[in-house]
C-alpha cells in the first residue's frame, strides 16, 4: 500500500509540474534573452 501511495504521490506531482513548466516556459524564455542581451 505504500508503494502504492508513492506512486500515485509522484505521479500528482508529475502533473502538477508539466502543467506549471507550460505556464512558466515563456518567462523562462524572456528570461534567457534578457541575460543574453546583457
């Protein structure tokens, strides 16, 4: 059972950061310019 809850654990928040790393890849992206340009 705890291997279980683990699982599913991780898997929450797999979710949790492919739906974020979507939202913040552009700001990640402006960012890099930005330094680049510096």
């Amino acid at each position: 059972m705890a291997i279980l809850f683990a699982v599913e654990h991780f898997h929450a928040l797999d979710l949790f950061f492919t739906k974020h790393y979507f939202s913040l890849l552009p700001a990640l992206i402006n960012f890099s310019f930005f330094l680049s340009s510096n």
